[in-house]
C-alpha cells in the first residue's frame, strides 16, 4: 500500500498533461508534408511515443535509477534509430 502511494504521488508530480504542439513536418526538400492523415498519424505517432518514453522514465525513477541516466539511455535509443529507406 505504502509503494502504491509513493508511485501514484511520484506519478501525479511528473506527469505533465500539457499537450505538445509537434512540428510541422516537412520533406526532405524542406517543403511541408501537408496531407491531413500524415500529419495526423505523425502526430499520434509521437503523441505515443512521448508517453511510452514518459513511463518508462517513471518506471526507472520508482526502481531508483539515476534521472540522468535514464535520459541518456533514452537520447541513445533514438540515436540508434535505422532508416530503412536510406537512399
């Protein structure tokens, strides 16, 4: 019950319900993807990635896990990221 509390207290402190406006996003010719069901499903897309990243943060810092390791381990899965589609 005590952990419970503490992870729902620790939980209620970092989550931050503030909607992020993503990008526009753009080709690689720099101009605007403007098509209503990409931009929807990017968006969407990032709007689940932040907050699998979020838990997952949470998660390591209820298991003790230094803050800034945590961030790091994150910046290193994005940074090992493959483009398949590399020409």
């Amino acid at each position: 019950m005590l952990w419970e509390n503490c992870y729902y207290n620790l939980k209620d402190s970092l989550m931050s319900n503030a909607k992020i406006t993503w990008p526009k996003w753009l080709r690689d010719d720099h101009s605007v993807v403007s098509c209503t069901e990409k931009v929807k499903v990017m968006n969407e897309n990032f709007d689940e990635l932040k907050q699998i990243a979020q838990d997952a943060l949470e998660d390591g810092l209820l298991m003790e896990v230094s803050e800034s390791q945590m961030r790091e381990a994150l910046h290193q899965l994005v940074e090992s990221l493959v483009n398949p589609y590399k020409r």
